[in-house]
C-alpha cells in the first residue's frame, strides 16, 4: 500500500501540519520506504490473537473518578500564549469571522 | 559536548539553588549526589523543552514523580540533558538544540534519545541520571557510551510529569556508572504513585541485595534470533565470551527461540508513532508553548505545530496519522497489535520454561559517526535488540561489556515483568566479568 500525494496532504491536514509543496515529494518517499517495511506484517497469520492486548501485565489499578485538580506551582497566565478573564484565547475560527462579538 | 544545556558556568548557581529548595533536610540515600534530568521530565525549576522549539523555554508548573522522589532522597537535581525531539531518535541528533555528542569520541553519536543523559554519566558530569524509554532510548545510548542503563518493567515507575510519546510503552529509565548505581536509583524512583494510574502496586525490593546472589542458580537465555549472521562478528564475539565466562561461573546458558522478535521494528515503528500522533496532539499553540499566528483557528493550529515540530516529529506524526486513519487501521494498527501479542507470548513462553534472564547485544554496531544514518528506516533498525522488551513490557538493562575498536559496546539482561532483582543479580555478575 504506497501513498500518493494526496494522501500525505490529506494526512497532514488530520494532523494539523501545514506540509508545504516543495517538501511532499521527500515525505512521500520517506513514507513509502517506511511503508514497505511493514508489508512484512502482512504475511503473519494471527488468526485467532487478540488486537487489545496491553503491554502491562498486570492489571491496571482502577482510581476514583473525580476530576482531581492537580495543584500548580504557577498560575496559568505564566505560560499560556494568550490568557484573559480565566480563559485560553485563540484566534477565531475562520467560519466565524464574520459574527459579531 | 552539548549534553546539558545549562553550561558548566551556570552549573554550579544550579545545584546551590536545588540544594537550598530539597523539600527534605535529612540525610537520604542519595544525599547532595547531583543528578542529570533528561529534558522531557517535569521540573519546577528549569525548562522541560522535549528538545522541541514548540515548548522551548517552557517551565512547567508541576514536578515529575521521579523528580520529587529523588529531592526527597536528598538528591540534587543538577541539570536538563539533551535529547532527540520529543524521544523520537537514536542518536540524539534530532534536538532542535544541537546534537549532543559522545565523550568517549566526540566525531560520533551518543545514541538517542536519552543521549545528553548517557553521555553526562559517561564524561562524570554526573554519577546517576535519567532518561525515558520508548524503544531503547535509555540501554542504546548506555551501550554507545559505555555506562549502565535500565528500563524498568511497564508500570514499575511512575510517568506522572514525564510528557507522553508513546503511552503504552513509555518508561522512566536510569543511567549509572556502575550496576549498584542504577540499582539504588532505580528503587528510589520506583513503586505505586496516585498520580498515575498505570503504575503498579507491585513491592519495591532493594535492589542492591542483587550483588549477593551467586550467578551459579541462574538459567541465562540465549535468544538465537538476537545472533543473526548480519551481526557484527566483534560484537558477537564478545557476547560468546561473556556467555563463556557466565558458564566457567557456573550459571547454566540454554538457546532459546523468540520467533516474532524479528517483527518487532514493524510493530514499534506502527504503534509507537500512532500513539504519537495522539500524544502530541495537545502541542497545538493554545494552552503552552511556542504559538504562530495565522488567519483563523486552524491556521494557528497548522502555523504552529510546522514551526515548532522537527523533520523526524513531522515524519512521525504523518506516520501515526495516517496507519490510524480510517481504511488503513486494520491493516496497520491493528495487525501491529496482534503480532506485538506474539511477540510478547514468546517472552511469557520462555520465561516459563525455566529461563531466569535472557541475554543479548543491546546494540547491532558500537556508535556511529555523527551524520553517518541518514535513512529514517536505518536509523529506525537501532532499536532491533531493545524495542521487543517495551512491546513486551519486561524489564531489562545494559551493562558495559568491552570494547570494539575502542568503542564501548553494551551486555543486555532481559528479565520477566517485574524480575528486576534477578535482573540485577544477572547484572552484577555481567560486570565482575
């Protein structure tokens, strides 16, 4: 299964990376080349073995649901790009630049 | 050599300020031992950057687990080591601050990604530091550098502050210069923590009661697949005379098969990049870190995570991305799963027939030469010997055995979940040799 040009655009869009068309060429061959390597799996049969295996032998201890709040040595402000009245500030979505406040 | 990004200058300033903020003024088991912090595990007082321009200068607010258990020990925490982007490498190349490089020949890689925190132990900037493991990244860089390295079973230590590249196979992993270093550190930092709820409430043994147990009661395993022809015939050996001697000590070698292990860079390079590409999701410009403004959200979004990620981030992220995309999860992903199950029943399968620990070469080659692996696929092969006991979970450490052309090469010591005692009794026994 090789990947064209499209696919890695497509895939960069999923990812939110802006892949410029000058640098697809070289991904996509780095993608294939990798690609190829894991055809390999496909001639394994594992007919019958569990996808959901965890890497952890024992089992997971269970903890209380509570949405604990986790106690910060600094306030937010001091290292988000861009805070005001409590709230993380992005730009606004491109859908919405034409509503009003 | 670039391992620690705070210069020699400033190291000094550092360790008095630690010093003065340990949360504890009595005596522990590792009472003013400054230690190095490799740059993706939380600490209040200095920058967790990931070797990434996308959270450079960024200081957490919170500490690791591993970080506030060894201020509790009386540790000082000396500085942050360099590392490939976000661990993702072996040769610690891939930092957005330069490579580090190794102390033994400064023409070639420490190994990766732990590489700054393998090469500060070996030039003695440090006696004990840490790292994380995803596939190898604490054992090849302490093979390429000639120092101790242990990746302790999944669960054994707690990832709380150690920030997420691949969930199911990440580890905090410890580096000394000699066995009864790493195994007083790793005690220290291992054991049950709330604030992570994949460590496990396994006891915590000491280590150290290891060194006393006579290598005569142990059955060693030698994996075949872990010989192949390709193998690099010094290298080889070098682990025939280990084997040899391990045997004149009376401990009882045996060849065994572990018939997936030769899937296992397939099945990493699947899953661990899949997990990637959700883990660095949240790297996106809103709550921390570096943020590029463009025209609208997903502009931010995209602006940001282009100019903040690294070629091989980049590289990984797509790859992730797309064998978890709809059409393809099946073929990719899934299958990975299921032959990383495999993988891991040949260990169970060995394990139980008697064998105590198995033992291998950590490494295919001793390290290479600074900009010598420039195929993503080549670089990728490095972890051939060490990515199965992260698929599989065990635990297992490297311990200098020699040298091949003046090169350190690395002994690996493979043991059952949670079997780090006999783990270091095997250890120990490797380094008397």
């Amino acid at each position: 299964m090789a990947v064209t040009f499209d696919d890695v655009r497509h895939i960069a869009a999923l990812a939110r990376l802006d892949v410029s068309e000058e640098r697809l060429p070289t991904l996509v061959g780095e993608l294939n080349a990798i690609l190829a390597h894991m055809e390999e799996l496909q001639r394994v049969d594992v007919s019958g073995v569990p996808a959901d295996l965890a890497a952890g032998m024992t089992p997971m201890p269970l903890r209380a649901d509570d949405g604990r709040q986790y106690p910060l040595a600094r306030p937010r402000e001091t290292f988000a790009p861009a805070m005001g009245d409590g709230f993380f500030l992005v730009p606004r979505l491109a859908t919405h630049e034409d509503v009003d406040e | 050599m670039n391992a620690n990004f705070e210069r020699a200058a400033g190291l000094n300033i550092i360790l008095a300020e630690d010093r003065d903020a340990r949360p504890s003024v009595d005596e522990g088991p590792l009472y003013d031992v400054p230690v190095a912090i490799k740059d993706n595990i939380a600490t209040l007082r200095m920058p967790t950057s990931c070797g990434s321009r996308i959270l450079e200068g960024y200081v957490s607010p919170y500490e690791a687990t591993v970080v506030s258990r060894l201020r509790a020990a009386g540790a000082v925490i000396a500085c942050k080591t360099n590392m490939d982007e976000f661990a993702m490498g072996s040769s610690t190349e891939h930092s957005a601050f330069g490579p580090a490089l190794n102390p033994v020949d400064r023409t070639r890689v420490p190994g990766g990604s732990s590489g700054g925190s393998a090469a500060a132990v070996a030039a003695g900037v440090v006696p004990i530091a840490f790292g994380s493991e995803t596939g190898g990244s604490v054992r090849q860089p302490a093979a390429f550098c000639g120092v101790v390295g242990v990746k302790p079973t999944y669960g054994r230590v707690s990832r709380f502050g150690l920030v997420a590249f691949a969930s199911s196979l990440d580890q905090v992993g410890v580096f000394g210069k000699t066995v009864d270093d790493a195994a007083l550190a790793l005690r220290i930092i291992a054991g049950r923590d709330p604030m992570d709820a994949t460590s496990a409430d396994v006891p915590v043994p000491d280590y150290r009661a290891a060194a006393t147990r006579p290598v005569s009661t142990l059955t060693i395993g030698r994996p075949i697949e872990y010989f192949p022809d390709a193998l690099d015939p010094a290298i080889r050996e070098r682990c025939d005379e280990v084997l040899d001697r391990l045997r004149e000590q009376g401990a009882t070698i045996r060849d065994v098969s572990l018939p997936h292990s030769g899937l296992a860079i397939p099945v990493y390079y699947i899953i661990a990049p899949a997990e990637a590409s959700s883990n660095l999701a949240r790297f996106d410009g809103v709550r921390y870190g570096l943020r590029i403004t463009g025209e609208g959200l997903t502009a931010m979004y995209e602006a940001t995570r282009s100019k903040g990620f690294g070629t091989e981030v980049t590289r990984r992220i797509l790859l992730g991305t797309y064998v978890l995309s709809a059409g393809y999860y099946d073929a990719y992903y899934r299958k990975a799963q299921q032959v990383r199950a495999l993988i891991t029943e040949d260990f169970r399968r060995v394990f139980a027939s008697g064998v105590d620990v198995l033992f291998t070469p950590t490494t295919p080659t001793p390290a290479f030469k600074l900009g010598a692996v420039s195929d993503p696929y080549e670089m990728y092969l490095n972890d051939i010997f060490t990515c199965t006991a992260n698929l599989a979970g065990n635990a297992a450490i490297s311990v200098p055995i020699g040298t091949v052309n003046g090169l350190p090469i690395g002994g690996q010591i493979i043991a059952p979940h949670f079997g780090e005692q006999t783990m270091f009794a095997a250890a120990y026994a490797l380094e008397r040799l």
